[in-house]
C-alpha cells in the first residue's frame, strides 16, 4: 500500500495508555488513529495492572470515566488488606489492614480515592469510551515493524495479522505505546537503561482461598508467605472473587514451563495436599527495572511500558504510563494546531523520564525488602522467641506494604520544576516522600485540590487549555494584557476568579497559571511586564529570561 494522507496522531497500541492518550486527545479536538496487532480489545482475566492511584482517578475524573471505573464490577466491600504467614494454615505472622472502598474515605488532597480496576475490566471502559467519542480509528490486527521519519511526518511500517499486507502509514506525530519490547523504540535506536531484578512465575489459579484460610482474619486482597529466605510466593486477587494469581518469586533464570510442577508450591502455600484448585494458564516474566534513555525521537514520542517497566511491587507501572499519556496529549494538541514550540519537545522527557526513575526505583526498593533474610530464621518455628519474630516481623511487613500501597506522595507528588516551559520562581519544594504529599502550587508542582463546592473541585477546572486564576479579594483586575497575548498566539486560555481566602492561601499567590495537564507554570502577585515572554516559554516557543 502506498502512502496515504498523514494523520495528525499515530498511536502505535492500543492498551490501556494508548486508549487513555487517544481520548484525551479526542476531546482535544484532535483525530487519531490507533494500530494494535490483537485482534480486539483484551478482556481476558490475566495478570496485569489493577492499581489506579489518586492521579489516575482525577485523570479518570476529567476523561468522564471516573464513575465506569468505580462500578467496574470488582467488588466495593473486598478489603484492601495483605495477609502474612508461612502458608494459609500453617503460622500466621501479620496482617496490613486498608479499608474497602466503600468504606475508604477519600484523602482530603485529592477529588479521588485510590481504586483496584483490573486491567480486562479498565481496558473496556476506556475502548467504549474511545469509540463513543467517535475521533479515533482503531484498527485491530495491524503489528508495527518499523517507521522513518523527516521533518515533515513519520512513517509507520505495518502489516496486516489477517493476511500478511504491507501497510504504510503516514503521521505528523507518532506515539510509540507498544510495550517494553517496543519495535518504535528499537527501531529509533534509544537504549533502555536499568537493571534485571530476577525471574517470577505467575499461575492464574481459580480458587476459594477462604475455605483454605484458618486465621479466621477475615477477606484479603494479597496473602503473602514468608519462609526464611525471605518472601517466597503470594496470591494476589484479579477479580475480586476466587480468580487469583499465584506468583513464585526468587527464580534467577528462565525454567521451561512445560516441566514445570507449579502443584508443590500450590499445596504448599494452601497449606493442605488435597486442595482443589484448577489452574487456567502459567507465564514467566521478567522482573526489572529499565527507563528509556530519551522519551523522543523527531517527531515521535515514547509512553507506558515502551518508555519504562518496573517491579509491579507498589502498583506503579500503569500509573507511571497514563501519567505519561495525561503529559503528552496537550503538547500533541499544541503542535498539530501550531500553538506549540520546539521546546514543549524537550520538556516531555525533560518532565517525564524523571518520574518513572523516581517511581520503578520505589518498586525496586520495595522489591528488595521482600527478599531481606533478617529476623526471618525462626519463621517456621514454635515457641514463645519464634512468635516474638513473627509479631516483630508483621509489623515490618504491613510498614512495608503500606508504603506501597498508600502511597499518596508518589501518586501525587512528582513535579516539574527542572522542565524549560516551567517558570520557576525561586521557592523551595516540599519533600518527595513516597507516603506524605504536601500540596503546593510551586511552579511544575501539580495545582492543589479545594473542593469549592460539593461535588467541584479546584481540580475540575483544569484539562482543557491554560487556566488563569485570579484569587482572594485583592487579586489583581488587570490581566487582559495576558488575554490579549494569549489569543495573539492562538494558545487557549481561561480566565477564572476565586474570592475564596482558603484558596488564596492555598495556592499562596494571587496569580497562577495553570496548564492543559493541571500542572502550574507560573504563579505571582502581578503579571510580569514582558507578558509574551510568559506565554513564549510556557507554551515552548522559547525560554527567556523574565527577570530582564
């Protein structure tokens, strides 16, 4: 097939960052075309990503899914606790207790609470979503093989899973979303910098876990069991029900799963020989830890799991890759429409690689934990020292696994203060903690949550151009000179007032621009007297210097 009329927006998978990039775009007004070598979307009960985090959630919030994920069908009253012991009847050690959602409430710096979704029920959600919104085409059976590109578009090579035809197609702007294998990736030559962490098995097993479980501690979400050599198997709910993987960690090299007895460790950490279990299907992954050296390439970018994999230990991964995706869509919009600036290039990976070094190293810390042998040597024993070891024990693994788990600084806290279309004005940032987040609205911090009414947050005014807020009593009238600069150079802009002195105080400034993504640019007391220098640097044209 010959070359056709180029697309504005090539997305090359069509997982779940690919599907959330595509919707945000569309309600962009911007068209995109999204190539996935399945055959249709993936529903099936597999392995894969449930966390979605407070940012996702909002993210969620402003992509008009939020309420499809929150009655997605996984159950509302299972509770989000991990359960530690040597196996389900045998000693107990510990337990990490986390409400339910029905019963979570949500933390007073987010619109949102942090929800399990698994990935077969996310995935349809956002697809429906998708094609309700009717400005993306999807085609399903196309593998990507390679691309080119010049300075005026990228050429994709594909060909059809069908019948084996030669595709090309032409983009203005592709997005490389096809996994950590990415044929994008590897075809533009970046190196995928890190480490590997080890091999883990993972059986999708269809199970009762609670006729087998004699702690009488009630319904978890993860049982994990804890030997001396560390932690050496968990189960881990899919479904909410009695679908469960059952992964075996510490293997240090591939196995063939064909000789595979997976039936030992199963009865072992069930505890009982005659347990009834029936298996659905076995994989080997790699665990590891790698970041793409450069997060584009020309006019191609990278994003989700073809940008950085990472320990599953803490749930960040897809977090990691829609947070990606929420980056990426208002920089395409900016330079399909010509609004956009050479540098908005360079803040995407200058705003987003940091991040998921910052987040895979977390899920490798949290990994290692896992494999620590101390206070471990007695786990398997009776008497009064070896239950002293394992009360010590269970409390250092529930404080282990809250900080993987009610993570609120990692969800919430990343920022962009070293990006060029970021204007830094000189304050310190808070802390990076992995649990605590402190809301502020530095510049390349994202702009804090304040419910103004119910069921209105602070966070729902942001999503679709720059907002400008003007806040507290004595804010300053005078900004049309911003207006005026802004439609000058075709850059969307939104004005808004918020008397309210709790936000004012909040946000500690009475000017604050706010980008398409939610993240601030820039904040003050009065607009500074070069107004088209502002606009030129946040929206990547240049990056002067405001202070002559």
């Amino acid at each position: 097939m010959g070359s056709i009329t180029p697309l504005d927006v090539l997305i090359v998978g069509g997982g779940p960052v690919g599907l959330a990039l595509a919707l945000d775009l569309g309600r962009r007004g911007v068209r995109s075309t999204i190539i996935e070598q399945r055959s249709e979307i993936d529903t099936e009960m597999r392995a894969k990503a449930s966390v979605l985090d407070e940012r996702t959630m909002e993210y969620c919030r402003l992509l008009g899914v939020v309420d499809a994920v929150a009655n997605s069908g996984y159950p509302n009253d299972l509770p989000g606790d991990t359960a530690f012991s040597t196996s389900l009847n045998d000693k107990y050690i510990g337990r990490l207790k986390m409400p339910a959602a029905k019963d979570r409430p949500v933390p007073p710096e987010s619109s949102e609470m942090m929800r399990r979704c698994p990935q077969f029920l996310f995935d349809p959600i956002l697809s429906r979503a998708v094609v309700a919104q009717g400005m993306t085409d999807i085609r399903y059976g196309v593998e990507c093989v390679g691309c080119e590109q010049d300075d005026d578009g990228v050429t994709v090579f594909a060909k059809s899973l069908k019948d084996g035809a030669s595709q090309q197609i032409r983009a203005r702007y592709a997005v490389a979303c096809d996994g950590a294998a990415s044929v994008i990736r590897k075809t533009l030559g970046i190196a995928f910098v890190g480490q590997n962490l080890g091999y883990s098995t993972s059986v999708i097993v269809k199970v009762d876990l609670e006729r087998y479980n004699t702690f009488g501690d009630g319904k978890a979400e993860r049982y994990v069991f804890i030997a001396p050599e560390g932690a050496w198997g968990n189960f881990t709910t899919i479904d909410g029900k009695n679908l469960w993987r059952f992964t075996v960690v510490g293997v240090t090299e591939k196995i063939d799963l064909a000789t595979l007895d997976i039936d030992t460790p199963l009865r072992k950490a069930l505890g009982r020989d005659d347990a009834e279990y029936e298996v659905i299907s076995m994989s080997q992954w790699r665990r590891s830890q790698f970041v793409a050296e450069r997060y584009s390439e020309g006019r191609v970018f990278l994003a989700g799991d073809s940008a950085h994999v990472m320990s599953p230990t803490g749930g960040h991964g897809l977090n990691t890759g829609l947070g990606d995706a929420r980056d990426l869509s208002w920089i395409l919009q900016a330079l399909v429409e010509g609004w956009g600036g050479p540098h908005l290039i360079e803040a995407y990976n200058t705003e987003r690689r940091p991040v998921a070094v910052r987040n895979s190293s977390t899920s490798s810390r949290n990994f290692q934990i896992w494999k620590d042998r101390q206070g471990r040597d007695k786990v398997l024993e009776s008497g009064p020292e070896a239950d002293e070891q394992r009360r010590v024990l269970g409390e250092k693994l529930a404080a282990v696994v809250a900080q993987e788990f009610q993570a609120l600084g990692i969800a919430l806290g990343y920022n962009y203060g070293d990006s060029p279309i970021v204007v830094t004005d000189g304050s310190a940032a808070p802390p990076d903690d992995a649990e605590i987040y402190i809301q502020t609205a530095r510049p390349g911090h994202r702009a804090p949550h304040y419910w103004l009414e119910a069921g209105k947050s602070t966070i729902d005014l942001f999503g679709k151009g720059f907002v400008l807020l003007s806040l507290g009593t004595d804010a300053p009238d005078n900004t049309q000179s911003l207006v005026s600069a802004a439609h000058e150079a075709g850059l969307p802009l939104e004005c808004v007032t918020i008397k309210n002195a709790e936000v004012a105080h909040l946000y500690q400034s009475r000017l604050v621009l706010v980008r398409p993504d939610g993240m601030v640019a820039w904040r003050g007391d009065s607009l500074p007297e070069n107004v088209h220098a502002l606009l030129d640097q946040v929206q990547g044209v240049s990056v002067p210097n405001l202070a002559e």
